[in-house]
C-alpha cells in the first residue's frame, strides 16, 4: 500500500467495519481500551496486507481482529494475574466495562450508543470461558461467523470449533440461568428497579426479598483500591447488602447499561459506581456493580457525558 490514495481509500473503508470489530473485541476482551488495541493492530495489519490483495474485507477484519483477541486473552492466561484483593469471604470479581447511556427513551445518542450492546451480565459470564471457547461462542452465536471460518482460528478442526461453541453455549446457559435473558417490557423491568430503590431507602427487607429473585447474584467491583470487591448470592443477603444502598438514594440516577435498565450513583461532580440490574420474570435476577474510581474515570463515564445535574 503506497500511495497516499490508496491509504486514504483503505481508511475510509476500514472505518466503515470499526464498529463492528470493535464489538467483536469488546465482547470477547471486557475492555474498551484493550477492543481499541485491538482493532488498531488490524488496521496496522491491513496496511502491511495491502487492501488490493483482500477479497473479502469484512470477514478479513473480522478473522484477524478475533486471532488478535485470541492472543491477548492466552497471553492473559501465561502472566497468571493475580485476583484482585476482595473485602468479603465470596470471592473477587472483574467487571467487563460497562456501556452506559441516558436512560431517555428518546435520546437517540443513548440509542445509537447501545443499540449493538449485549447484556452486561452475558458479558460477565463469557469472560468466564476459556480464551477458544470465547472466540468460538462469540463469533458464531452473537455474529454467526460460521463454524468452518472459527475452525482455523482456534487451529481445531470445524467439527472441534462448533463442540467449542456447544460446551460455551452450555456454560452461559447454566451460569445464566437466574435471568440472562431480560424480561421484554423496558417499563416493567425499570418498575420493578424503581422498586428495588424504594424498599432499599426504607429499609424495608421484605419488599426488597419481593423484588430479589431466590438466587440473585450481586457482583462488585471495587478494583484495587476497593474495598468491597465481591460476590453475594441469595435474596437473604443481596437485600441485607442493599439496605445500606439508603444512603446514597439521593445521588441514586437512571441510565441504561448494556441496553438494560441500570443507575449511576453520583456526588461532587463525579460517578461513584455503575449499577446494571437483569430482571426476568419480574424479579431481579443479577446486579452488576462497577466501583473502581480508575476505570470508571478511564471509561470516561461522567454525569456531564450522561446529562445528568446533581442536586
């Protein structure tokens, strides 16, 4: 690729596929900065490729963004990190970044924003998978790559690739079972959020175990500097935890996550933590808390971004 056309033509035409390969990477990776690393060493890689040689550019984009996740997350693998310090006996957690907009019907900015988001708990349990397994599951099932195109990725077999995609799709079914898939009245799962709220600024236990599903997880992230970094299963003792949220209802504000229903909470200028709720048949069934002041400051995720004006 030489001349300064042709590299004017081949980004303009690779822009029109960021979008798609940055949501390809952002689900497999859980990180927007690392999805944007990502789909830069792509790009990287088509300039040295040379677009002219490159039939079919949508499906060469996407192949390489996923053999390029693919080596981020077994390089993860080889450094072992270590898990995050955790404050309570249930065990660190590590969101995957959030997306989060106006929780406005009618803002299409927030629209636009999550309209190709899948849900923050989905996104939970896929980083759970083991670095094929994830490529797999999330090329085919939430892009339809097919099988035969997956296979060489993994460097398996299609026959192999499509069991990869199976044990996945077992794993996010059983680890999702209390409600990956929402209810589908946006109204209704906000009422039964709003509910939640209300029963948490009285301390009212039991309409908070109204609203809780039996086996609702509550997952929080902290980060390093966190002190509650955990993970709290049970209606019993999620609304034992949420009785404490009282304090914080004031700065308490509506937003979407992932498409879903969520809130931020708020003070002196700057978001607090991220809350994403799942509600399925009409109980909570996840939350989703991000806390760590870093990344939410590395997300960009302010209460100016969200239209949102404190007191």
């Amino acid at each position: 690729m030489t001349g300064m056309r042709e590299l004017f033509s081949a980004a303009r035409r690779f822009e029109e596929h960021r979008p798609r390969l940055r949501a390809v990477a952002h689900r497999m990776l859980g990180s927007v900065g690392e999805a944007d690393d990502a789909v830069q060493e792509t790009w990287l890689r088509l300039e040295r490729t040379g677009i002219e040689n490159i039939d079919d550019l949508g499906g060469w984009t996407t192949t390489v963004t996923a053999r390029v996740c693919l080596n981020m997350l077994r390089s993860r693998e080889q450094r072992r990190e270590e898990p995050l310090e955790t404050g309570g006996p249930w065990g660190a957690e590590r969101l995957p970044d959030p997306v989060v907009g106006s929780a406005a019907a009618d803002d299409p900015e927030s629209a636009a924003l999550t309209a190709d988001s899948v849900g923050w708990a989905l996104m939970v349990v896929v980083q759970e998978l083991n670095p094929s397994e994830r490529v797999a599951f999330v090329l085919h099932d939430l892009f339809a790559v097919p099988y035969a195109e997956i296979g060489p990725l993994v460097e398996r077999g299609e026959d192999a690739a499509r069991q990869l995609a199976s044990r996945a799709r077992r794993r996010v079914r059983e680890q999702g079972s209390r409600g990956a898939v929402p209810d589908g009245d946006p109204a209704r799962r906000r009422r039964v959020v709003d509910a939640f709220f209300a029963a948490a600024r009285e301390g009212d236990i039991d309409g908070l175990l109204s609203v809780l599903h039996p086996e609702v997880v509550l997952r929080s992230d902290g980060g390093v500097r966190g002190r509650y970094t955990t993970r709290i299963t049970g209606a019993a003792d999620v609304a034992g935890q949420a009785v404490t949220f009282h304090r914080f209802a004031p700065f308490v504000h509506p937003v979407s996550v992932n498409g879903a229903e969520g809130v931020v909470v708020t003070a002196g200028g700057r978001v607090l933590s991220v809350m994403g709720f799942v509600v399925a048949g009409g109980r909570i069934t996840a939350i989703d808390v991000l806390a760590d002041p870093d990344r939410l400051a590395e997300l960009g995720i302010t209460p100016e971004a969200l239209g949102i004006r404190e007191g």
